[in-house]
C-alpha cells in the first residue's frame, strides 16, 4: 500500500513529463538547450538570446499542441473505458463499445464524401458518434428497462450497422482522393492538431472527463450489481444515463479530431487497475493520467521512426495487444 501511494504523484506528473520529452523527440533534431530557449524566451522576466524561427515552429507550433492534445484524447478515451468497465462490469470493455468510434467513423466518411471543408469532418463526426450511442441507448430500453447487458448488445447491434455504412461509403468514394483520406482517418492521427481544434475539441473531452470525475462514487456503487444499487437508493436509470453520456461526450470529443484510436480504452484502464486496483474513485484520474501519458509517448514514437507518419491505430494495437495478453497473464482474471 505504501508503494502504491508513493506511485501516485510520479503518475499523475507523468503526462507533464511526457509532454516535456515530446518536445525534444523527433526526427528534426533540436538540443535540449534550444527547446529550453524557445520554452523561455516568451516570458518577460527571463533573458534569453536570439532564438532560431525553425525551433520555434517545431516546438510551439508543431509538437507542444500535437502532445496537448495527445493528452486530452488519451486521458479521455482512458477515463471513458474505465468508467464503462466499472459500470457494466466486463473487463473486456472499451471506450468503444456503445458505437462511438463506429458513428464517428461513419459520420466522418459521410463528411469527406459530401463536403471538402475539414470543419464539416469534426462536426458530423462528434453528432453520429452521438446519435450512434442514442440509438444503442433507446435499443437498449427495448423492454422499458435498460440493463447492462441490452445496453451493450445495444452498443454492438448499431456499431455493426455503422461499420457496414463506413464500408459502403469507402465502396462509393473516389479511389484516388476520397478513399486514401478516408481510411488514413479511420486509423487515427494527431497530424491535424493545431490550437485552435484543442480549445474546441477540449472542451467536450474536458466536460466528460469532469462529470465521470464526480460520477466515480456511483460507479463504485453500480459495479456491485443492479440489485445492490437499487437495495443502497441509487437511481438506476439516472446514474447510468449520466456515465454514459459523460463517457460519450469525452469519446466523441476526442475520436471526431484523433479519428479511431483503438486500445488505449481497454489496456489502459487495466494498468491502471494493477497499480491501485479496482476502486473508482481513485482508478479513474489514474487511468486518465496514464492514458495520456501512454497516447503522448505513442505519438511520439509514430512520427519519429519513419519518414512518414505511422497512423496511431497500427501502433496502439502493436502496442497494446501484446501488453494486454501480458496483462492477462499477471492478473490471471483477479479483482473481477
């Protein structure tokens, strides 16, 4: 227990860290003393010498808003996995699993087909990942009570349907414009981060995150079971509407700019449930600072080994299968 708690301050500076490392990993290689300058030379009570325009736009412009945002998507896909593993209490649970990423996905390739303008992209793919989860939501009310278990063969029935609907719109798209930007979105980039899409993107992923912050007690609660919750005078019905609307609103926040990015939902919750088990109100910000950690330092990795830019969803994957059959192997199915 002690251990535990001495990991928790290194856990929640890690993202700070990561940011901090980002800004010195890439293949334009910069010193530490010319970050260090660029860092310093805005603020009006430190000196610093001349500092080279290049460093400046690699380091402001390019990789300080990609690793902010970064943060954002992965700590809220992280919080969104943790919060739907507890709330329907299945391991195998991800941020995904009411139709999200398939609604976005599908919202997102209808906008490529029909518009040219990127702002069209963001905003049909945040409302299908929304209506995607509305739509498992009222299947799941189906017999006028909505349990965890309708609620997710929910999720699965309309992720299905939106995974056939994104299939079509790539049958239908040009081959040499349409079909290329639709399958590189698919796989998940923060190639298009910029300030501006963090302050707007930002603000559904910080909302969610908050409200399943203050919903983590109740989480506790409903993790025991239906009956239990209701024996203790949880309202059932309002208590899940809330958690799996915060959860949606942190995951179409982040999946409608980062496009699908598969794993960090799942793995990442179960990190951090080795590390301080399987309490919410304490899982929850761990699973969010390591998510964001996890996602920076992939990122990271993503743009620096090649001389192109690896989609973030071929690294996670790479990444987080593997870790998740070592995961598996650690915990051998304890504290479920």
């Amino acid at each position: 227990m002690r251990i535990r708690r001495l990991l928790y301050p290194f856990i929640f500076l890690s993202p700070i860290l990561c940011i901090l490392l980002s800004l010195y990993w890439g293949r334009y290689p910069i010193t530490f003393a010319e970050v260090t300058a660029v860092l310093l030379h805005r603020l009006p009570f430190i000196r610093t010498p001349a500092v080279n325009e290049t460093h400046i736009a690699v380091v402001e412009i390019i990789r300080l808003p990609r690793a902010l945002f970064g943060a954002l998507v992965g700590g809220a896909l992280s919080i969104s996995g943790a919060a739907f593993q507890g709330l329907f209490r299945n391991p195998l649970v991800s941020s995904g699993m009411l139709g999200v990423s398939s609604g976005a996905g599908f919202g997102a390739a209808l906008a490529i087909l029909l518009f040219t303008q990127k702002s069209f992209l963001y905003i049909f793919a945040f409302t299908f990942g929304f209506a995607a989860v509305a739509a498992a939501y009222l299947i799941g009310r189906i017999y006028r009570t909505t349990t965890s278990i309708t609620l997710v063969l929910g999720g699965i029935v309309v992720g299905s349907i939106f995974a056939a609907l994104t299939s079509f719109a790539k049958f239908v798209a040009d081959p040499y414009n349409q079909l290329p930007t639709i399958v590189f979105w698919l796989m998940g980039s923060l190639a298009s981060a910029q300030r501006s899409q963090i302050l707007i993107a930002g603000i559904p992923m910080m909302i969610g995150s908050a409200g399943l912050m203050l919903m983590r007690w109740r989480i506790n609660i409903l993790s025991m079971g239906e009956r239990e919750s209701q024996a203790l005078g949880v309202n059932l019905q309002l208590s899940q509407l809330l958690i799996v609307f915060f959860a949606t609103l942190a995951t179409a926040g982040a999946v409608s700019i980062a496009g699908v990015i598969g794993w960090v939902g799942l793995v990442v919750p179960h990190m951090g449930r080795m590390i301080v088990g399987s309490d919410n109100r304490v899982l929850l910000p761990v699973s969010f600072s390591l998510g964001a950690s996890f996602l920076i330092l992939v990122d990271s990795l993503a743009r620096s080994i090649t001389g192109g830019e690896i989609p973030l969803g071929v690294l996670t994957a790479l990444v987080g299968g593997p870790f998740f059959i070592y995961l598996l192997k650690q915990t051998r199915a304890r504290g479920w």
